[in-house]
C-alpha cells in the first residue's frame, strides 16, 4: 500500500507579515494512522525539501496526541525535511494521496500544475484522494477529462467560512474553500464549525477541519482494504 502525502510550501500568511504553511494535527494524525496500519508514504510538495510549518499548529492549545508524537519522532522530521519535488512524483506508482492543510495550500497548490495534474491524474484512475480542512483548495482549478470541475456534482467539505471568520482570516486568504467548493458546482456540506466532520463521494474523500484528519485517513484506508 503506497500512499503520497502532498504538503505546501507556502510560507507567507497574505501581506500580514506573518508566517504560515502546512497544520502539524493535519499532517501527524493522517500519517501516523496508515503508516500504523502498514502503509509506505511518500511526502512531496511544489518545491521540494523542507515544508513550512504553521507556528499556530504548534501552539499548545493544539497539540495532540499525534503532534506530541511527531515532535518526539525524529526519523519522520528528517523523511519530511527531504520532501520529493511534485515534478519528480507519478500517480502511476502510488494507490493513494492525501493533502493536509493549514493556509499554506490556498496560495500554492491552489495554483500548481503539477498539484493539479496529480489530482486529475488519481481522480480519472480512481483511485482515493484525500484531503482536509484548507487542502480542498488544491481543487480548485482541477477538472476532469469532459472539461467540468472536478468537485462538480460531488458531496463535498472543507474549511468553513465561519471558521475562518473565527480566526480572523477571511479578508487575509486569497479565497474562502467553502465558496470556492459551492461556487465549482460542489454539494457542499459542513458540521459545527470545529467538530470532525469528513464525507466521501466515489473515490473522493474531503475533511472540514483539523478534527476531521483522522476520519478522512480511515476513510482512504477503508477504500484501500476494499
């Protein structure tokens, strides 16, 4: 079972001056569940080597029991500084992909190419394709081989506009995901703004919030056992 992780290299939080980039919880909770179940993961991102980490994932109102793992994992820390570049990554040599979140994603993968190949590529081979909280922006200029938007017609979620409200984001992001989502033809739902939330449609598995990381991971891991 070979699984691609797909970060952001995004460090830059708008023209706030402060830094952003990929959410620890997102990334170490999804990570941990299938390398635990057996899975070989290989982490890529737009630019390769080291991806940024957002400082506010790492504050301690959001350790988990998976970040404080992480923080404790020194074989990971130095596989994730040596991340391949999206241009040197096939969907032909992997089962599955994942994208966690953070803002990093809505600046970046939003825009890339190669991000956007990769995903059209999994989607069209059906095979599972994850991804949480901000990460569905890596949809949002994907489309499939009729020409429509990927997420068209499908049950979808992703950040909420509430919850960026709530972190005082909405002015700073370059787009909210859940207009994006709506606006691509998404059906688009959504819990309580911070409950887990995730929801599958065919091969396509989509989480509203760092809460909901772990649930898209068992749903991937579930479609691969099946």
């Amino acid at each position: 079972m070979k699984i691609l992780f797909v970060l952001t290299s995004h460090d830059k939080l708008g023209d706030t001056g402060e830094k952003t980039g990929f959410w620890i919880e997102e990334f170490a909770a999804p990570y941990y569940y299938l390398a635990d179940k057996g899975a070989e993961i290989t982490l890529a991102s737009p630019k390769g080597g080291q991806p940024p980490i957002d400082p506010s994932s790492d504050k301690p109102e959001n350790q988990t029991e998976a970040t404080q793992r992480f923080h404790k994992d020194q074989d990971l820390q130095k596989k994730l500084s040596k991340t391949f570049k999206l241009t040197e990554v096939n969907e032909k040599d992997y089962d599955a992909v994942f994208y966690p979140g953070g803002h990093g994603p809505l600046w970046d993968l939003a825009e890339d190419k190669d991000s956007i190949k990769l995903l059209q590529s999994f989607f069209e081979n059906n095979k599972p394709t994850g991804l949480v909280c901000h990460a569905p922006a890596a949809l949002k200029n994907v489309k499939t081989s009729n020409g429509e938007y990927l997420v068209k017609g499908k049950k979808v979620t992703g950040f909420t506009n509430s919850e960026e409200a709530a972190v005082e984001l909405t002015d700073v992001v370059p787009f909210l995901v859940e207009d994006m989502l709506k606006e691509n033809g998404g059906t688009y739902s959504k819990a309580d703004d911070w409950k887990a939330y995730s929801v599958q449609d065919g091969n396509l598995v989509t989480g509203q919030n760092p809460a909901s990381s772990e649930e898209v991971a068992k749903k991937l891991f579930d479609m691969l056992k099946n």
